[in-house]
C-alpha cells in the first residue's frame, strides 16, 4: 500500500525514549489533529517521532536513554525504527515510510527549525530550497551525454547531405554511360551481323583460303567468348549491386540500435555479482539468527534439559541453599552459566528477532536491486547481441561482395587477355587477306573498336555505380539518424526545461497560496506578497550549456504594501511583521510541497511554532493547509487551539 494515498486509515505510533517521551501510544486519524497543551508537554517531541517514522533522524533521544524507538502502524503496513545516540549524533535504523527523507524534511515537517520556513525570516537563496531535492550533478552529466551524442548524429547527417547535393550529378552520368553502353551495344550488334553474312568464297589458294577461314573461325569464335565474359561481368555486377544493398539495409538496421557500451555491461556484471555475495552473506546471516534465537525460544519452553542441567551442577560444598537461590523467576544463561531474569533473555530474543526482520529487509532490498540490474543487463546484452549479429552478416555480406569483385577482376583480364588475342588474330588475317577480304576484314577491326570502347565504358560505369551504391547506404542511414537526433533532442529538451519548469511552478504555487492566504488572514496594508523569477541570461534550447541550465534563475520576493491614504508601493521583506513572516514561511514551504508532489510519498504534514500568528490566522492556515496531505498535525497552545473547528481531534495527554 501506499502511505501516502492510505486515505481513510488509523495511524497508531507507539514511541519510546523520544525526545521528552518515556513510552506512550498515539492513534491518528485522517485529516487534522490538534496536539493542544503547554510547552515542555512532548508535543514537539511527538512531532519528531512521527518524523522518525517516516525516516528522518532530526530528532533526539531521552536524556537517560542510549537509545529510542518508534512503531507505526498504518493501514495493512508496519513500519519500526531505532534510534541511537552516537558520537556523530543520533542514528536511525529499521524500515521508516520514505528511504529518502529530504522532500518530508524540507517541504512537510514544518517545525520551528524547518529549512524552508527561516529561509525567508532569514533571507536565504529561496531557489536552492526548491531545488535541492533536484540531482544536480546527475542533470549536468545526462545533459552533456545528450549534447555529445547529438553532435556525434549533426556530424553524420551533415556528411549525408554533402552526399546527397552529390548524388544527382553522378546519377547523372550513371545515366549517360547507360545510354552510351546501348548505343554502342546497338552499333556492335549491327557490325556483328554483317559480319556473318559476308561470303567468304573467295579465289585464292585452297591452302591460303583454308588458313584465312580457320583465323577467321577463330577470330569469331574468340570474339564470342569476349561478349559471353562481358555478359558475366555484368551478372556478376548485378549480383555485387544487390549485395550493397542488402548491406545498406543492414548498415541502417546497425545505426539505429542505441548505444550499448560493453564497458557498462561490465560494470552491471560485477555489481550483481556483489549483490548477490552481500545476499548470500546476508541469507546465512539470518539463517545462523534463526538457529541461536530458535535455540533460545526452545530453552525457555523447557526443551534441551540435558544442557540446563549441566550448567546447573553446583560443586558438592555449595549445598542445598545456593541451589534455592537458583530457582524460582530466573533462567540459567547457556553462555556462561549465571542467572538471569527470564524477562531479560526474552527482551533480548525480541532485539534479536527485531534484528533479523530488518536483515530480512535488507535482503529483500537487495533482491529488487539485483532484479532492476539484471534488467539493465539484459537490455545491454540484447542490445549488443543483435549488434554482433549485424556485424556478423555484414562481414559476411563484405566477403561475398569482395569475393565477387575479386570475381569480376579475373573476368576483366580474361576479357583483356581475349582483347588481345583478337588483335593478334586480326594482324594474322591482314597478313592472309586479299581485297577480297577486305570489307569482312574492316568490318571486324569496327567490332573490335566497338568492343574496347564498350570494355571502358562498362568499367566506368561500373565504378561511377559502385559509388553510388556507397552514398545511399550512407543516405538509407538518414531516417534512423533523423528518429535518434529527435529523441536526442526531446530528451534535451526535458532535461534542460526540468529546472525552468520547477522554477516556473515554484513561484506560480507561492504567488497563488500567498494570495489566498492574505485575503484570508487580512493582514493590514499588506497588498501583495509575491516571489519573482529572475532569468539568468542563456541561449536557446539547442545551445544553451548544461552549467548554465542547472545554475537557472533566481528567485526575488517582494512585498507591496498600501499607506493610510491608498499610496501602493514597494517595501522590504525584513519589515514584516514576526506574524508575517511566519505566514510567508509557511506558504513558501507549501510551494515545494506543492512543486515535488509530496503528497504522493509522504503522507503527514507538521505544523509547529506558530505562537507568533494569532489564533484566528491560525485557524484560518490550518484549515487552508488541511486540503494537501492525508494527515495534518499541528502543535498548539491551548488559547490558540480552542479557536480552531471543533470537528477536529485533539490529543493532549503524551
């Protein structure tokens, strides 16, 4: 449950040793409580052990006591806690409500020494009050982290849009070379099929005719070959071509994954590894607790009376009178042997069983770090298996591209190498040719022209391709870049907006409470008390340094008053009365209260040390108050209480 929405729920304290208290027990119910009596009558004390309860060690213990102690019983939930005197001052242990008191201490425990209140009697800096509770150094680290990471994503976009403003003209000449390629593919096949048409019957030796053909066969059959190795350039371009892309895809998928630096990874395995040592220390621990106080409990019910009975033998000169003294109310201690009350070895199994309860806590603290780190881990470890899984294939990818362009390069020379036994061919022809010939003969010296202008331009064509296929996997990273610079931006924003929206809510909530109040309380001549927020000067969202935003603003308070004639102006908050001071003090703390949702955690507010506003203000600040937290308690003299609503429960015996 809840404490601070167990609406509808006693509170009972049971306090011991606490300030002024001896022991008493205190049942509370929703709303106001008016602790009514003199000074020197606990109130303050009781007050201090209700804070106790919450977790808050600004109290103190009895003068004769080492110790006190504080029980609460709210709803289905038990809180205890002991508080001891030290040489540091005094100390709490056990379970209280909150596990950080500070929000309580600043902004709901309203005592005379509250921060918050003197504050404004003393003139302090009202803004580090508010923004105490705020992890500053944690904001600066998160906002630099942000800053970073979106300078790392500025600097890849702005090379994607140099690529971009690139693209065109390349795609361009793409373009072109395509257009040449057919062209000239086009201009190819026509001399080809000229060339198969040509008769080659011709009136020379049959010897010459026959070496004349079998060049020429060979020279055809060599020119296949070439045109089928430029055929499987391109397949093999074409497949290289899908490669990338599936590279880029791949390449994309990779940017988008959030940072997940292994180096943490690290860091969370050795903090689960402590944690689950301190919990298994911390389970044997209690496991050995159970054993001696189970030991225990089983002494006194009579067990083990092999052991009692031992320890009791008395030497023989001792004689029946010393073991009279040994019976009746006390026990035999099986440490050492003596007597002891029963009551004090009970007393002493309730603190050890009170001590083992809290271990049990602590271990149950320690499981739920160990699951929230286990979590961390689990993401981090996803995170960068998904990761490896993408470089794997991508390296795989890389291969079968490098191993195909190693594939393409072979096919080059091979075509080369074919380019050059045609030129051997046709030098041979030329030898053998007669005029006859001489049109077949031209008609594949145009060919092979065409064969090594269309080699280069294939090759440049496949250069200029692979360059663009490299820019937009580049350019396929943009969205997934564009989606993690927004959500680095967002994420800026709200941290470099948190302070200016707590600053901003702070002064609306007082300047707001603060009118309320003085039209309730009527104060004379005081117009308007009112808290203004001074900008620091700073740049824009995006440029604004992380000091800059954590330092904020600063908070003025201005009071404003009217003379008998009905002037207005502006006077100091050091001239207000003791009564308004108080009040201002008050609505201020009430703000923070307010600002950083208290009322979610905590579910007491205390009032205390009022005696400077008179009892009708008080009443009328009691009851304003009263619409926050779940239970208000509030310590007065009896004239001051009588003047409150009657509808309240009073306590005034402690």
């Amino acid at each position: 449950m809840d404490p601070a929405t167990a609406a509808g729920d006693r509170a009972t304290f049971t306090v011991e040793d606490v300030g002024g208290i001896d022991s008493t027990t205190v049942e509370l119910a929703p709303g106001v409580t008016v602790l009514a009596g003199r000074n020197a009558t606990n109130r303050t004390s009781f007050l201090q052990a209700i804070m106790a309860a919450h977790g808050s060690d600004w109290t103190s213990v009895k003068g004769d006591a080492d110790r006190g102690r504080v029980e609460l019983e709210l709803g289905e939930e038990t809180y205890a806690r002991t508080l001891s005197r030290t040489e540091d001052g005094i100390v709490g242990s056990g379970s209280g409500i909150l596990a950080d008191p500070t929000l309580a201490n600043l902004f709901a425990f309203l005592l005379e020494d509250n921060e918050a209140r003197r504050a404004v009697v003393r003139g302090d800096d009202l803004r580090d009050i508010i923004m105490r509770p705020v992890d500053v150094a944690t904001l600066r680290r998160e906002i630099r982290d942000a800053e970073q990471r979106k300078e790392a994503i500025d600097d890849d976009l702005d090379r994607i849009e140099s690529l971009k403003r690139e693209l065109p003209e390349l795609e361009g000449r793409r373009s072109e070379l395509q257009t040449e390629i057919e062209d000239v593919r086009s201009d190819l096949r026509s001399v080809e099929e000229r060339i198969e048409e040509r008769d080659l019957d011709v009136d020379v030796t049959r010897q010459s005719r026959d070496e004349l053909e079998a060049t020429l066969d060979e020279l055809q059959a060599t020119r296949a070959e070439r045109r089928r190795v430029r055929e499987d350039v391109q397949s093999e371009q074409e497949s290289i071509a899908a490669l990338r892309e599936e590279r880029g895809r791949l390449a994309a998928e990779r940017a988008g994954l959030a940072d997940a630096p292994e180096d943490r990874l690290t860091d969370l395995e050795s903090e689960i590894t402590r944690r689950r040592e301190r919990k298994r220390e911390l389970s044997q621990y209690t496991t050995r607790l159970q054993n001696v106080i189970g030991f225990n409990e089983e002494l006194l019910a009579g067990e083990h009376t092999q052991i009692t009975d031992a320890i009791k033998r008395k030497p023989e000169s001792v004689g029946d009178i010393t073991d009279q003294l040994y019976q009746g109310s006390k026990t035999t201690c099986w440490t050492c042997g003596s007597q002891v009350k029963r009551e004090r070895i009970e007393s002493t199994l309730s603190s050890m069983r009170e001590h083992r309860q809290e271990t049990l806590s602590d271990v149950d603290a320690i499981e739920d770090e160990l699951d929230d780190l286990t979590d961390r881990r689990d993401d981090i470890q996803e995170t960068l298996e998904r990761q490896r899984e993408l470089d794997e294939t991508i390296d795989d990818v890389d291969e079968e591209i490098e191993r195909r362009q190693s594939a393409v390069a072979d096919l080059r020379e091979r075509r080369d190498n074919l380019s050059s036994r045609i030129a051997e061919l046709e030098d041979e022809v030329a030898e053998l040719r007669s005029d006859e010939f001489d049109e077949v003969l031209e008609l594949h010296a145009e060919a092979n022209e065409l064969e090594f202008e269309l080699d280069a331009l294939e090759s440049e064509y496949d250069d200029v391709n692979e360059e663009i296929e490299e820019m937009e996997a580049e350019i396929r990273r943009d969205d997934a870049l564009l989606a993690r610079r927004e959500d680095v931006v967002e994420e800026l924003i709200d941290l470099r907006t948190r302070v200016d929206t707590l600053e901003a809510e702070a002064t609306e909530q007082f300047n707001e409470r603060m009118a309320d109040l003085l039209a309730l309380l009527d104060y004379d001549n005081v117009e308007r008390i009112w808290l203004e927020r001074v900008d620091t000067p700073g740049g824009t969202v995006e440029t604004v340094e992380a000091d800059d935003v954590v330092e904020g603003s600063t908070f003025e308070l201005h009071v404003v008053r009217s003379s008998e004639g009905g002037t207005v102006y502006e006077d100091r908050v050091a001239h207000l009365s003791e009564s308004e001071r108080e009040v201002t003090g008050l609505v201020f703390a009430l703000a923070g209260y307010l600002v950083h949702d208290v009322h979610e955690t905590v579910p007491f507010m205390l009032l205390d040390s009022l005696e400077a506003i008179d009892a009708e203000r008080i009443a009328s600040l009691v009851e304003y108050f009263a619409a926050y937290p779940t239970y208000l308690v509030v310590a007065l003299l009896p004239e001051d209480a009588r003047a409150l609503s009657e509808e309240y429960p009073r306590v005034t015996d402690i």
